[in-house]
C-alpha cells in the first residue's frame, strides 16, 4: 500500500516539476506514472553502474558528479517514453534536481506517518 502511495506522490512531483520549470513537459498524469516508474527502475537498476564506474571523477568532484547522473537518468527515461519531454541537459538535471527535493520531503513525510515498527 504504501508502495503504490509513493508511486501516485512521485508522479505528482514530476507534475509539479513540469509546472514550475518549463524545460520539462507531462502532458498527463497517466504520463507522469508512466514517467515515475521507469525513472524507478532506471534509478534501480542502471544508476549502481553508473555510480560505480564513474567512482573515480565522482571523489574528484567531491560528489557533484552525482548530480549528472540524477540528471542523465532523468533525460534517459524522457528520451525512452512519449508524454515526458525534457528540453536539454540543463533542463534535465534542473528538473532531476527539483524532483529529488519532491522525492525526499515524500520520503520524510512516510517516515513520519509511517514509523517502522521494528
């Protein structure tokens, strides 16, 4: 249950992101479900490789490369659906950055409705 709240949430953010910044575009909310799933999976899956072979420039930037990779996963699952548009590179990693600050204040919001009992 709180699985599928978190999925409808995050594709709430990728709407509020399309509405506040205009390099990215949903034209609908099943778009945007869509667009939160496979922005999931890419996260899931793909990101681990990427964060692990980039290891090296990652510790030179002191982190920062970390920010374009959230953005080539946000441009990637853009380029992989139709109904999600993003504008460029910049407009990627803008958008990837406001729909990661959407992503945690979700995450803290279910931490506190929804105390692990453990």
């Amino acid at each position: 249950m709180k699985i599928l709240l978190r999925w409808l949430l995050l594709a709430a953010a990728l709407l509020l992101v399309a509405h506040l910044y205009p390099g990215v575009v949903v034209t609908s909310f099943s778009s945007a479900l869509i667009a939160a799933m496979v922005l999931g999976l890419l996260n899931t899956l793909l990101r681990p490789v990427l964060v692990l072979l980039t290891l090296p420039v990652t510790v030179v930037s002191l982190g920062l490369f970390l920010f374009v990779i959230n953005a080539l996963m946000f441009w990637a699952a853009a380029r992989l659906l139709s109904g999600f548009d993003v504008a460029g590179f910049w407009a990627a990693l803008i958008g990837s950055l406001i729909y990661s600050l959407c992503g945690m204040l979700i995450d803290t919001l279910f931490e506190r409705l929804f105390p692990d009992s453990d």
